[in-house]
C-alpha cells in the first residue's frame, strides 16, 4: 500500500511538472522587413521547430529600419525578460545591446560583429551576445565582375552612421588596390538621396554598388532604374537585391544563416553562455543573376557564372 502511494506520488508529481511547465521565451528584433532578414528569420525558427523546440513562446517585431522604433521596442522586450533574444540586422542587435546585458543575444545577418562592437572576437565575445554573420571577401564580386565588366571605377552607396554600410564601405577600399579599381564613396542621408545622386555619377563609375544601408534597401528599385539608365551595373553582396534588379551578387544563404542562428539559440537554452559560442560566418559565397538587368543595359554574362549562379532571373 505504501509503495503504491509513493509511485502515485511520483507519478502526479511527474504530470504536475510538466503542466506547469513554462515555455521558454524568445524575443526577435528584425532591424527591417527586408527579404533577407525575414527569410533567414524564418529558418532560424524552421530549423528550431524541427530540432525539438517548437513549444517556444515567440515575440517577433520589426523596427522598420528606423533607430527610434528598434529602441522602444528593445526596451519593451528588456522589461519582458525572457529566455533568449535575437537581433536579426546590425542596427537591431545595437538597440538590444543597448538595454539588455544579463542574459543572452543572438544575432544573425550582422556584417561585421566586431567592428560594431557587439563581440570581442569571434571566438569568444566575452559578454551575453553570439551569433551569425554574412561576412564575406569582398574580391569575390568584385574579380567576377571584372570578368565581363571593364570595371575600373566603382561607386559605393552608404550611410555614415550605419555601421554594417560603413565596415562594406572600408571593406571595399581595402581590397581596391589589389582588384586594380577606384572607389568612389557616395554618402546617403536619407532615402530620397539614393535616387538623386545616381546621375550625378554619369560617366564617372562603371558600375555602383548598394550597401546594406537602410535608405538603400528601402530605394532598391529606383536606384536600379537610375543605373541602368546611366550605364552602371548595380551590383551588392546581398542576394535579395537581385529580385529588385541587381544584376549580380555575391553573398550568404540567408536561410544558412537562419538554421545556423537556430543553432546558436539551441545552445543558449541548454545553458551555454554566448561567451562559449564561436561566432560564425557563411562557408562561401553564392552567386546571384539577374539576367534581365544584364540584357536591358546590353552586357553578355559568362555562361560559366551563369551554371555557378544558385539563383538566375530571366
């Protein structure tokens, strides 16, 4: 009789646990509405739904590129206090910084985590934040480029107080000389500025290149329109540019990405510390066509980078 009340007990023990369980939460900041940070988004939680963790509680919100709107809703995902958060874009991940330093951040889709300041290195960031960049060798696009393009001019589109857009910027002038091209920075201070400037490069620049700058992002599709009308190839490291008219780019898998920020989480909720969790990167670059932009400004793209390209638009 006494055995019997000691496995009921255990056994209500057992259901009352796991029905007062708490789901663990997870707090997601995307810096845009942006194609790629959604569509990595969407893995990150894809990936995790298969790996077992698909009773989490989800709060996913977008700042909608716009700093005032990604710090009051960093605040209110501090005040919440949940289990893991996760910036996806670098000017995201700076807002949470910003409000939360005991518990843990992942990022993903961050160009350049430690020009930003987010980590120490990528091996150890030394406080509560880990995650996933897009970093890759810029010499990638640009030597493909040159393979059909007389490219010895190259106008960069960015924000100065972006700092993913600034590190693309230097990260360009610092393989220029060896790439045997001139680059020529062009601030932008707001979005309508990314249209106008485009004809005051005629003839200066062979061809232009779009930044993860917010004001370029939301202006895609009219500064395609302005460089195909002045004989510039638009060109960019990110891949959901290429929809819009970039005629190529040379970037990360967002959904690679997104799976491997699911990773990063997983480990968080196991009890991990950021500080213990390698920063990581995309293991190579992926090319993307859009042969419709190529056929409207007249330029034959190599049939071999063609076969190469993951994604060709016709």
């Amino acid at each position: 009789m006494l055995l019997l009340v000691l496995m009921t007990g255990v056994i209500i023990g057992s259901l009352s646990d796991k029905a007062f369980a708490q789901p663990k939460k997870i707090g997601i900041l995307l810096w845009s509405g942006e194609d790629r940070y959604v569509e990595s988004t969407w893995a990150m939680l894809e990936q995790l739904k298969a790996d077992g963790f698909g009773d989490l509680e989800v709060r996913q919100e977008s700042a909608e590129a716009n700093k005032a709107i990604a710090m009051r809703l960093a605040k209110g995902f501090a005040a919440q206090k949940m289990d893991v958060y996760v910036g996806v874009g670098t000017n995201g991940v700076a807002a949470l910084q910003k409000e939360i330093s005991n518990i843990p951040i992942v990022f993903n889709v961050v160009y350049d985590p430690m020009g930003a300041g987010f980590v120490d290195t990528w091996k150890h960031s030394k406080n509560n934040i880990t995650g996933v960049s897009n970093l890759l060798p810029m010499t990638d696009i640009l030597q493909r480029l040159k393979t059909f393009v007389p490219l010895k001019n190259l106008a960069v589109l960015y924000t100065p107080d972006q700092k993913n857009s600034e590190a693309q910027l230097q990260d360009l002038q610092d393989v220029a000389q060896d790439c045997s091209i001139k680059i020529i920075p062009v601030p932008l201070s707001s979005a309508d500025d990314a249209a106008l400037v485009i004809p005051l490069l005629k003839g200066k620049a062979e061809a232009i290149y779009l930044t993860g700058s917010g004001f370029v992002g939301s202006s895609v599709g009219a500064i395609v329109k302005g460089a195909v009308k002045e004989k510039m190839v638009p060109i960019s490291h990110l891949s959901d540019y290429v929809d819009q008219g970039v005629l190529l780019a040379a970037g990360a898998d967002m959904r690679e990405l997104g799976r491997m920020a699911a990773g990063k989480v997983e480990e968080v909720l196991k009890g991990v510390f950021p500080t213990d969790i390698p920063v990581e990167g995309p293991k190579r670059a992926l090319y993307y066509l859009n042969l419709k932009t190529a056929k409207a400004m007249g330029i034959i793209v190599p049939d071999d980078l063609k076969k190469e390209a993951v994604k060709v638009i016709e």
